[in-house]
C-alpha cells in the first residue's frame, strides 16, 4: 500500500512539473502545439460609436482570413483579438490591459483621440506597438512614444485645411463650438489660431456635453451672436442633433465640421432635409478611394456583409492591419521588431487609403484631406 501510494504521489508531482514548465517556457509550448500570432483590435463595439468600432472589426477580420487562407504569416495563424474600449477613456483602459494579457504583439486602435491618449503609456511601457485610426488630436504623436503610430493625420494638417476652406467658401464671421474632447478641442483651438491669422476673429467660441442631445440654448446663443457659419470640431452623432435642431429652429446657417463627422450615419440621425448642405474636411470618403487595392476590398466587403463600411476610419483600421502583417511577415511576431520595421523599413506601402510611411514621430507622411458637402440625398459629395 505504502509503495501503491508512493507511485501515484510521484506520477502526480511529474504531472503537476510538466505543467508548470509548459507554462513557462516557449521553446517546450512551441513544440506541442501551432504557433498563432494575436493581434489586437481596440475599438468602440459598444456605446456612441459603436458602428464605427463595429466596422473595424469587420474589416480587419476580412483582411485576417485573406491572409490566414493564404497560409498566414511566416506560417503562423492571425488571430483577431478584439477589446471593446466603448468609447470611452475608463473603458479603454481596461481594453489595452485585456489585450496584453492575451498576449497580442501588436494592437490597432482606437477611433477617439482622448480615448487612445488613457492607453498610449500603457501600451508603451508594455512594448506593444499601437497604431491608432482614427485618432487626429496633435498631443499623441509629441509625447516621444517609440511604439506609436497612426494611420489617420494630425489635426494640425486638418486645422489648415478647415480654416482655409471656410476662407474660400467666403465666411467671415464664423462660430467655433467643440465638446472638449482631447480631438474637438485640439481642432478647435487650430482653426481659431488660423483664423486669427487670416485676419478673422470668431463671433463665438464654446463647447457642449458629448453625449447630450438637446442643444436649443446653446444654438440660441449662438443665432444671437448672428454667425454667417458653425465650425463644429466634433463627433457626428452631436453634429446630426444641432442639424437636426437647426432646421427646427427655422435657422438656415450653414456649418462645416472636421473628420470625425464623416459617418453616414449623421445622416440617418439629422434626416436628409437636415443634413443637406454639411460641409467637412476629411481623408477621402469609400466612392473616392479609387486604388485597385480598396476597388476590390470593397467588393469583397460588399459581398460579405451586403453594406460599405459607414466611415473612412475602419478602411483606416484596416490600413493599420496590414502594415503590422506586412512587419510580421518581415521580421516576426516581435513586438520590438514590429515597431522599428515600421519606422524604418516600412516605405511607401500599398494601403487601401493609399500610399503609407511613417515618420520618426510616428505619424502619417502625405496629406490626405478634402472638402465634403452632403448632396440632397444624402450622399457625401467630394467638392474639388
């Protein structure tokens, strides 16, 4: 009975050791089982922005199957590994800290610039590239993070453009309204800078509550300062409420907004009569993006989910898919590696949205931006 007993107590201590190195070491887990690269996806499935984050990961899965059916990278599996931010900063956080605990080498996302801004450190000091896709706010590319890019530009470039366009579009007295966003007010505080050096002064500057839905005092104020247009620096679900909300008022002044309003859904919150007339600056809308490469992604999406994606920032997020896939399929699924394929090898690559490099800081190189008016069926009409 004593040596029966002995037996088994060794048999289960030799089990219990061999379980604990599998769990420790690489080398010996490798070996029994397929190796599968995860990559993160950080985005808003859930909350304001939900259709947005929907959207990216829709197309980056697509992207994933293409390359998984094509034996994946170096022949390892892509694993899609998704952590809803819900749009917010708190909610973000607790994303980035899932994901690295999944293991992911490399995360793309997210769409807001102040909820990418509560993640950037905690990617960093893991050493987890991020590339993020939406996010535009200037501060997030200053801070000397190694392992950060972007696919989308800087509100600087866009600031340019918006000031410039609402000069040639001959308004003098605008009124500038943001939500405090890291994005909107960032955007805000350029346009007011390259107003001021063109000789205009706004009649109006303030912001409202992301999230709220009835803004009749705030346009009360507004009309009361007889702006000739709005520049809104926001998010689209607010800028379809103040279409919206304008045109109950019987107020014909038109507004103009940045590229966080380029979502088809504005129009479906606004309605078309509201909505007819927007101007905003934005990356190329899907009907312009003419590179064979997007031409036939679109097709497939088409295909697959029998709609277009509702914005430019999930084509984006794809963008930030494959130059991680491109990086892994050069030098590995190391995470240090990525990044530094990314800012020094990684040339001209064929995106969907075009051309991508990165320069030392991480951002976009090119300028990417154009002027939008929303047609009266409710279609995104590129205007130059």
């Amino acid at each position: 009975m004593g040596k029966f007993f002995f037996q088994v107590t060794f048999l289960a201590m030799a089990v219990l050791v061999a379980s604990a190195i599998s769990m420790t070491s690489p080398s010996i887990t490798s070996s029994w089982a397929a190796s599968t690269i995860k990559v993160g996806v950080m985005g808003p499935t859930t909350g304001s922005w939900a259709s947005e984050g929907q959207d990216m990961v829709k197309v980056i899965e697509i992207l994933a199957d293409q390359i998984n059916a094509k034996g994946g990278l170096r022949g390892d599996k892509v694993e899609v590994v998704v952590g809803d931010d819900g749009g917010t900063p708190k909610s973000a956080t607790l994303a980035a800290q899932r994901l690295l605990t999944l293991g992911v080498v490399a995360v793309v996302g997210t769409y807001g610039s102040s909820v990418t801004e509560a993640t950037q450190d905690i990617y960093d000091e893991a050493g987890v590239p991020q590339i993020a896709t939406g996010s535009t706010s200037i501060r997030l590319s200053e801070k000397g993070l190694k392992k950060f890019f972007r696919t989308c530009p800087r509100d600087d470039e866009q600031g340019r453009v918006l000031a410039g366009k609402v000069k040639e579009l001959g308004f003098s007295r605008p009124a500038i309204v943001h939500d405090n966003t890291s994005y909107a007010k960032g955007l805000a505080d350029e346009a007011r800078a390259i107003f001021k050096s063109q000789g205009i002064s706004e009649v109006y500057y303030d912001a409202i509550n992301p999230g709220d839905r009835d803004f009749a005092v705030a346009l009360s104020k507004i009309q009361a300062q007889n702006p000739d247009i709005i520049v809104f620096t926001g998010y689209y679900p607010e800028a379809a409420m103040i279409l919206r909300q304008k045109r109950e008022k019987g107020w014909n002044v038109p507004v103009i907004g940045g590229d966080a309003t380029n979502n088809r859904t504005l129009v479906e919150i606004a309605g078309r009569a509201a909505a007819a007339g927007y101007y905003f600056v934005s990356p190329p809308s899907l009907g312009d993006m003419k590179t064979p490469e997007a031409v036939e992604f679109l097709k497939v999406y088409q295909a697959k989910h029998n709609s277009l994606p509702s914005s430019v920032w999930a084509v984006l997020a794809g963008d930030a898919f494959q130059v991680i896939a491109e990086a892994i399929g050069n030098v590995g699924a190391d995470s240090t590696k990525i990044a530094t394929y990314l800012h020094n090898d990684l040339k001209d690559f064929k995106g969907l949205s075009g051309s991508i490099s990165f320069d030392e800081k991480g951002d976009r190189i090119g300028e990417v931006y154009r002027l939008y008016q929303v047609d009266e069926q409710g279609d995104f009409s590129l205007r130059e």
